[in-house]
C-alpha cells in the first residue's frame, strides 16, 4: 500500500512539473532589469506668444533638435539605466513674473532638474529660490546681462557671452562710417534696456552724442512708425535697434520708408539670419550685429546646419536662438553621464563644467572654453556688418 502511494506521488510531481530538473545557477539568479529607459523632463520659460513668439519657437527648434538626436541614441546612461529626455515649455510672454511662476511649477510639478530662460527679470526672479531643497535646479539662462551672474547663486549657467563686450566694436564702426549722432529705437524689455545702458556709455566714450530715447514694446507694438519719425527728427546719423527679429525688421522698414540713409546698430537678440529674409538688401545696408550662422567657421557647424536644414526645411537657416540651445542640451546630456546624475543639479552643472573645452565634430561651435565660477560662459563673440547688398567679413568682438 505504501509502495503504491509513493508511486502516484511521484506520478503527481512529474505531471504537474515540479520534479523538472533546473540549472543550478537558476537557484541564486537575479530577476532581469527593465530595459525600457526612464525620462528626464527638460524645462523651459520662454515666450511662445506675442511678439516675441518666433524667438521662442527657435529656442524650442534648438532644444528639441537636439533631444532627438540624444533620443535617437538611446539617451543618456546613469548608473546603468538609459535616460531620454522630454522638453515641458511653459509660455513666459517675456514677462518676469510668469517666467518665476513657470520655473516653480517646472521644478514641483514636471521634477526639472535643468531650466532655460530667456528674460534676465525671470532669471532673477528665479534665483530667489532654484537653491532651496524643494525647488532645487539649475538656470540656464539665454541672456548676456552681468546681472544674473552676479548674485551668488551657484546653479546659475549663462551659456552666451556677455553682451558689454559688443557696443564698443560697434560703435566704433558705426562713427567712423556714418557719424557720431546716434538715436536709441530699441525693445523696452530687461535685456534691451541693459544693451540700451551699455550702448549709450560706449556712443558717448567715443565722443558721439545720443539724441533721444524713443524705445517702444517689441512685444506688443505692430506699428512703429510714431517712435521712428520721432527719432529721425533729431537728425541721427545711426539707429540702435532691436529685440526680436519680426519687429525689428519693421523698425528699419520704416526707417527706410522714412528716407532714413544711416546705420543700424543691432543688439544680438535680432539675427541677420532671420532679418535678410523679412527686409530687403537695401534696407538692410548699414546695419552692424552678431554674425549669422551661416557664416560662422567651425568643424561642426556644417554638420549642423544640414541637420537643421533636413529637419525644418532647406529654405530655413538657424539662428544664435537654435545653435546655443542645441549646444547647450547636448552638454548637459553628456555633463549628466560624466556626473552619473540625472536629478542632482549640483552634480550636473559640475559635470557639464568638466566638460570644458567642449569642441569638436559634436558641437556646432569652435569650442566653449570655460564656463566659471559666477557660471558665465567664455565663448567668443563675432560680429558682422551687411552692406553693399552683402555680409562683410566676420570680425571678432572680445
């Protein structure tokens, strides 16, 4: 009887499997990670509309261009798990207060550890609380003021070079070919207003004479033709101008249409880029500002305008807007790999540091020499003049 219960046991065992024989090293396996990567979300406080729209949505371009092409590689690894990166963009109008609203919401609710900024009052505004351990990321911020760098704060990173280093090359450029009476026709925002500032100290250090302030609200007039006859009344001999492309290239169509025949100074918010396709050469003429990046000379930069190009369309051309922010995100995806963080801002921003000099075949700049302490980046400037129906030669602004 025994012999017979054992016998329908073991019978019992084999058909329901647990007498199957396994490997022995089966016994002390560790379960599979998944290999499904995790996401890391990327924000940004930028204007999306108004009429400072269009520069947003290069920024957007040069950010998510170069997330897919980080995506496209599978991401960013840390600690062995894959990262892919996610752009939450939130509209900032250019207005400081909803640029500080933004940047708290993207850091509580969306978990950014990394947030772009375009508004030196937002940045600011801002800086009053990305240290604290609950609202803890690091600014990137896309403005050349000395102001956003000079508060102490540690997870600030100012990717451009600083704008005091422009007026002086082209004022002096300005007067020698068309005089020394310059009125000032610039955007009223925060980052105008301080290249109005440092425009007007170095006119008046070179001898020159400013007529009047007859700046207006780039992001809001359509018509500028009141603030422009107003400064053509004084006689000037050059224009400053400037702030986002669209209504700047209005500015100089009414000069133009005014019969204005002098220069342009042009802070570096507007692209030559984006200008020669909204105004024609003629209206063009005279006018001095950063180079267009078509024009610049570097090993990667050919690289990535046929990337562009093949994304957004061969008869578009990037901007300053599009080549820093794709620059910028893909150092911080490999500062994120050097650092082995992907939430640690601290850690981050170190990683992104080490990175220095950035350059090569990656990178569509000649390279990013150093970003220091107060986070300010040391990049060089260039600039260029458009006259004669044509783009000069580049020159260097230190």
């Amino acid at each position: 009887m025994l012999s017979t219960l054992v016998i329908l046991l073991i019978a019992t065992l084999v058909a329901s499997g647990c007498g199957s024989a396994k490997p022995a090293e089966n016994s002390t396996a560790k379960p599979a990670e998944s290999l499904a990567p995790k996401v890391v979300n990327i924000g940004a406080t930028i204007p999306l509309s108004g009429g400072a729209a269009l520069f947003g949505q290069n920024i957007v371009e040069g950010l998510n261009m170069g997330i897919d092409e980080i995506n496209s590689k599978g991401g960013v690894t840390v600690g062995g798990q894959k990262y892919t990166f996610k752009l939450v963009t939130l509209d900032g109008q250019w207005a400081a207060n909803l640029d500080a609203t933004n940047g708290r919401r993207l850091s509580t609710e969306n978990k950014c550890p990394i947030v772009f900024e375009t508004n030196p009052g937002g940045g600011l505004a801002m800086e009053q609380y990305n240290q604290n351990p609950d609202t803890n990321f690091l600014i990137v911020g896309y403005n050349a003021t000395d102001d956003v760098i000079s508060q102490g704060n540690k997870l600030i990173w100012r990717m451009v070079p600083p704008l005091t280093s422009y007026p002086a090359v082209f004022s002096k450029m300005a007067i020698e070919k068309y005089g020394k009476k310059l009125a000032l026709v610039a955007d009223q925002g925060d980052y105008a207003k301080t290249w109005t500032t440092e425009e007007t100290k170095a006119w008046q250090a070179l001898g020159g004479t400013v007529t009047g302030d007859f700046s207006a609200d780039y992001n809001k007039e359509t018509d500028f033709s009141t603030f422009v006859t107003k400064a053509l009344a004084t006689k000037p001999d050059v224009l400053f101008i400037g702030g986002p492309s669209q209504p700047t290239a209005r500015v100089i169509k009414a000069a133009r249409q005014m019969g204005f025949k002098g220069g342009f100074i042009m802070l570096d918010q507007a692209h030559f880029d984006e200008l020669d396709k909204l105004v024609t050469p003629e209206e063009l003429n005279g006018t001095i500002g950063s180079l267009a990046m078509t024009k610049y000379n570097s090993v990667g930069m050919p690289k990535f305008i046929a990337a562009y190009k093949a994304k957004f369309g061969a008869t578009k051309d990037p901007t300053w807007d599009q080549t820093f922010h794709y620059n910028a995100i893909k150092m911080i995806a490999d500062g994120m790999e050097k650092a082995q963080s992907v939430t640690d801002p601290t850690k981050i921003f170190a990683g992104i540091k080490a990175l220095c000099p950035y350059k090569g075949e990656g990178t569509p700049f000649v390279e990013t020499t150093k970003i220091d302490d107060r986070g300010s980046t040391e990049v060089p400037g260039i600039g260029i003049m458009f006259e004669n129906g044509k783009y000069g030669e580049p020159f260097i602004v230190k």
